[in-house]
C-alpha cells in the first residue's frame, strides 16, 4: 500500500507544510491528519513519520532498524565527529570503545557515587532561589539549566563553571550554547546554501575550535595533576575496553566529554521545566508530590536511600516526558529493504522519524484522557503492566544500544533536584493564566514559563 502524506510541490517538497521553527508540531499535526504513519517530502528526500506504539515497536526491533544520524545530529559531527550520540554505529570503532569503557561508569553504583555531587549543585540552586526572596520571579528554564550544566561538568570532570556565581555564561557554555543553535540553522539550509552563510560560518567554525580546545586543556590539565576522582574523565583516560584491549584516544575523549555537556544539559534541564509545569497546572499532583517528600525526607537533609521512597514523583517524572518527551523524536532506518505493518513498502536506509511525542498519546495505549498530566497512571505497577502488554509505548531515553546512556544519570539529577525543591519552596506560576507555550531547538521546553518560590515555614 502506499504510504499517504500531504501533497509536495516540485522541488520544494512539503517545506511549506512543515514550521521550521516548531517543526514537532508540525509533525505531530500531520500525523491527526493522516494517521500513524505518513511521508513527506524535504526537497527530494523522503521522511517517514511514524506515531503509534505499534509501529514504535515494530522499528524497535534492532534486527531490522537501526538509528541514522540525521539532520541536527549530523551537523552536530562537525564539532563532536564519532562521540557517542553522533557516531554512525558499531561500524566506527570509537563508537564501541567509547560504549564499552563508559557503560559501566553510568550504572547505578557509579551513579549514586555522584549523588553528592548532584547535591551540592542543587543546593546552590536552592540558596539561589531562597535569597532572591518570594517576589522574584524566576527564569525556570535558565536556572535549570545552569544546574544541569554544572552537574554534569562536575561529575563528568570536577569542574565548576560555578553558573550560579557569575552574570554571563562561561565562554564554554556560550560557544556550546552558539554551536547547538548554529547546528539546528544548517540542518534547515540546503547544503548549496551553506559557504554563502559566510559570517554564521566563521563564527561556526570558530566556537568548535573553542570547544575542542577547552576540552584537550581539561584533559591536559588532568594528566598533569591525576586525581582519583571516579568521574567520566578519569574513566575515559584509564579505561581499556574490555573488547579490544584499546583505549579512547584524546580525540574522540573530548568528542564524549563535550557530547555529554550537550547532551546531559537541556534535556534534563526540559524534564525539570516541564515537570514544574505539569504539577503547578494540576495543584492535587502538586499537593500529593510534595506530602509524599515530607512523609519520605521531612526536614532531613536528602540521602541515596531516600530516592527509593519517593515512588510518586517519578511517576511524576515518567508523566511528564511522556507528555513532553524533552527529546521529541529519534531517526531510524530500516538495514534492507522492508515493509511496515506488513503492507507500506520502505527502502534500507530511508529515514523514518519516530515521533515520541505522539506515540506517547497513543490512545489505544494510554486511553481517552491520553493528552492529560495523570501520574497515577505511571506509579510502578501500571507502568510495568503497560510496557508488557504494549512493549515499547514509553521511549523517552530511545532505542536498545543506541538508547540514552545517561538515563540513570538524568533519572537521579531531576529525583534530587524535585525533592529539594518541594521540601524547601512553596512554589507557584507567576502568572496563573500562563498557557504551555513549547520552544524547540534539539530538544523541547517550555518558553516564557516562571515561577515565585516561597521559603517553608519549617526552612525559614
Ligand atoms: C542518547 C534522551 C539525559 C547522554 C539519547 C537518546 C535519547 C536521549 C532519546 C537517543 C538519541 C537517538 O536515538 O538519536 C535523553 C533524555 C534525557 C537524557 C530525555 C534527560 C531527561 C542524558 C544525560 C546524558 C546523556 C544526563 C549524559 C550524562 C546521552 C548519550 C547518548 C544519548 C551519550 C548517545 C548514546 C549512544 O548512541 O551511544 N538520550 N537523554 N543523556 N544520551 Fe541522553
């Protein structure tokens, strides 16, 4: 059969159907429109969009798909080549060396080492927010995302870009910050287009001289004062693959340590966003998460073995990158020449977005109320239940061996950073009628969205 879609004009395609600056929407408008699987047309190439649990489970199966690295991600090379997230596969040496010796370093022993860590950070955040009084009205998003960025910087590599200290970003951040957004320009741009970009393109060129650079100096640095820190610089130096007895080379140390930066950052900094978010627009959720961190911490200062007894808030969590998964999609393709759902036809390496965020509203999955913010739904049991009885309906962190590495990581960071919160602040919209409004780069948040935090009056 074939795959429906909207009309393309010649040569332009469906450019025209497609927002570039909210391109998820789109997207997800088409797929109402024509239905779980549908095909557009960018310029000549074909996309296959797919947004239904069953057709998310078909392309899961890793014997037949496999990830390609498409448009923001394959620009994204020019500054971090065969890193982690932007390496084509196994077929780039790096990519399985890389995996091997860091894996184990992002299991839930190395992770819980990091807790105090994530700790200090969010503390900072936390005195932040208390000095600046109740009547500030705070940049959610930007704080989070300094918070992010300083965790990860210190458990990957001890260092502090201490972003709570100081009024500009560091010049790291900044040039990462650049080189993302530059990134997501010349994924939209004909590649014809590109060398007459010529000011964007100095600029480009310039701010991954200043990322690799910064990065050698950070593992120079550390070579000439070792430390014993567990952190993901110490294991990327040290680490020998267990495979092929090799190391990670400088190179490809520094393609990791800015991938992580990147990739660590916003997306959990959007999970936070959001999450406040959800749970400030559904008060009882708010009411209900915070009773469960005072009958689970109280006053006590957060442990490790705390997080285990906090079973709401990450169903809170889990809801809230179902509705907005702060990664929206994921490209795949099949290996040979294939059909799915047994009838449309796709060619080996066509590429298929799968569209999380409308697989994530399935609703022969989740139900009528599929589009509402209902954490109950994703307390453990239910939650379990459902991804047997539909496998692969909840995929936020990705697929298998390409899936995020950094989940227990992420999972952790936002359980410490929501607990503290709520033990610590009264916290509410500053602007009560403040509608979602999602801005998207690589990732999504929420724009425009702030909030009044009010000392408890047992912190106070
Ligand atoms: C891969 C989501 C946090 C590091 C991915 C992928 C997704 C994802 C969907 C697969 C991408 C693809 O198929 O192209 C998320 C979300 C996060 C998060 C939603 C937070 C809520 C993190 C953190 C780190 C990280 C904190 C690092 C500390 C990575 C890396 C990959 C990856 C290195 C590539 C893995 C590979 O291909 O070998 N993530 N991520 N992520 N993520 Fe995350």
């Amino acid at each position: 059969a074939d795959i429906p879609g909207p009309p393309g004009r010649r040569f332009f395609g469906n450019l025209r159907d497609i927002d570039p600056d909210n391109t998820m929407d789109s997207l997800c408008r088409l797929t109402e429109i024509y239905g779980p699987i549908w095909k557009f047309h960018l310029g000549t190439e074909e996309r296959i969009v797919i947004g239904s649990q069953k057709l998310m489970d078909e392309v899961c199966d890793e014997a037949r798909f496999v990830k390609v690295v498409a448009a923001v991600l394959k620009q994204a090379r020019n500054g971090v080549q065969d890193g982690l997230g932007t390496a084509h596969g196994p077929e780039e040496r790096n990519w399985g060396i890389a995996h091997r010796i860091l894996a184990p370093h992002f299991g839930p022993l190395a992770i819980a080492n990091m807790f105090g860590d994530m700790q200090d950070i969010a503390t900072q955040l936390v005195l932040k927010w208390a000095r600046h009084g109740p009547e500030h009205n705070i940049q959610v998003t930007e704080d989070f995302t300094r918070l992010t960025l300083d965790a990860i910087a210190l458990c990957a590599m001890d260092y502090r870009f201490n972003s709570y200290y100081r009024e500009a970003m560091h010049p790291f951040i900044d040039a990462l910050a650049s080189f993302l957004e530059t990134n997501a320009g010349r994924a939209k741009r004909s590649a014809v287009m590109q060398p007459l970009c010529v000011f964007e393109n100095h600029r480009y060129w310039g701010n991954i001289e200043q990322l690799r650079r910064t990065g050698h100096a950070v593992i120079n640095a550390r070579k000439q004062h070792p430390s014993d820190k567990k952190d993901l610089l110490n294991a990327m130096l040290h680490g020998v693959d267990p495979h092929t007895s090799e190391r990670m080379t400088d190179d490809s140390v520094v393609n990791n340590m800015i991938t992580f930066l990147f990739a660590g950052h916003e997306t959990t900094s959007g999970l936070l966003s959001f999450t406040f978010y959800y749970l400030l627009s559904n008060p009882a959720t708010y009411v209900k998460a915070q009773q469960e961190v005072d009958d689970a911490i109280g006053r006590d200062r957060i442990t490790s073995s705390h997080l285990a007894r906090l079973p709401y808030l990450s169903a809170v969590l889990r809801e809230s990158l179902r509705l907005s998964p702060t990664v929206p999609a994921i490209a795949l393709a099949a290996k040979e020449d294939t059909t799915l759902s047994g009838k449309y036809k796709v060619r080996a390496n066509a590429p298929i977005i799968a569209l999380f965020a409308a697989v994530h509203r399935d609703p022969l999955v989740y139900g009528s109320d599929a589009d509402e913010f209902r954490p109950d739904r994703m307390l453990d049991i239910e939650f379990e239940q459902r991804n047997k009885e539909f496998p692969n309906c909840w995929k936020p962190f990705g697929n298998g061996m390409r899936g995020c590495i950094g989940r227990s990581f992420a999972w952790q960071q936002a359980l410490v950073v929501a607990a503290m919160l709520l033990q610590s602040f009264d916290l509410s919209m500053s602007d009560p009628s403040y509608r979602l409004q999602v801005k998207q780069a690589l990732t999504i948040k929420p724009e425009g969205f702030h909030m009044r935090a009010q000392l408890r009056s047992h912190v106070a």
